[in-house]
C-alpha cells in the first residue's frame, strides 16, 4: 500500500468519525421541540441588551436553550434574544419576572411551569432581591406557554 493510499484511507477513518459523532448533536437539536410563550408588557423594558417598547409578544424558543425569538403581536418589529441559563422550574406560577429601579425594568426571569422549564436571564443576587422585595420592585407578568 502506498502513502497516498494510507493517507486517503485515513481521512476517511476521520470524517467517518466525525460524522458518527455528530449524529446525537443533531438528533438532540431535531427532536427539542419548538416553545411558544406569549405575554404582555404593560411598559418597556431592558430584556438583555435589547429595549422591547410595551405591547403584546410572542416568543419562540427551543426548550434546551439557544436563540430566542420574540415578535410583537400587533406589529412588525422582532428581537433576537439569547436564552443564557435555562433550568427546570420549581415554581407553581407562570411569569416573567421583572424588576424596577431607577424608573427602568428589566426582565430577569421567565418561570414556565407548564413545559417544565425556567429561563434565567439576569441572575439576581440574594441580597439584591430580598431588597427589591421590600421595596416591592419585583413584579411577575402572566405568561401563556405551549409547546
């Protein structure tokens, strides 16, 4: 056999490889079903680093995380937002929590009981939210959610 041979051969030993790997990851992002969570926001808030004005929403994600889609409902504007932290809820109620300070609110959390899931978008500090509890500055907008 000569080294061209054995080289060719083993490229294809690689790529096989490679191919075989890859079939779980893709199989994993096939089957992660789409999620559809509406919600309204009676105000603008801080999601990230996207402003959403106030006004009726329809977010779309996939349960394992990744991108999220949201678009407004009665308009034309879409956002693009990263789903940083997504755990299993532990909470009985479906919200997105918001918190405000400064005469600013931002969107920390949504809870999603109902597909199991929570998505945490700015962690907030224990002694932060105890805080913001006293002073009543954290708020829970209803959420719908299907898959």
């Amino acid at each position: 056999m000569t080294l061209i041979n054995r080289t060719k051969n083993s490229i294809r030993t690689i790529l096989a490889g490679a191919v075989l790997m890859a079939i779980p990851v893709l199989a994993v992002a096939v089957h992660a079903a789409d999620c559809v969570a509406t919600f309204t926001l009676p105000y603008e808030v801080h999601w990230n680093k996207t402003v959403l004005p106030a006004g009726e929403y329809t977010m779309k994600f996939k349960s394992a995380g990744g991108t999220a889609f949201i678009r407004s409902t009665h308009g034309t504007r879409s956002y693009v937002i990263t789903l940083p932290t997504v755990d299993q809820s532990n909470e009985e109620n479906a919200g997105l929590q918001v918190t405000s300070a400064a005469g600013q609110h931002m969107v920390r959390a949504m809870n999603l009981p109902q597909l199991g899931v929570r998505i945490v978008f700015n962690p907030i500090p224990k002694s932060e939210r105890e805080e913001l509890a006293k002073a009543g500055q954290i708020e829970s907008l209803p959420v719908t959610a299907q898959k």
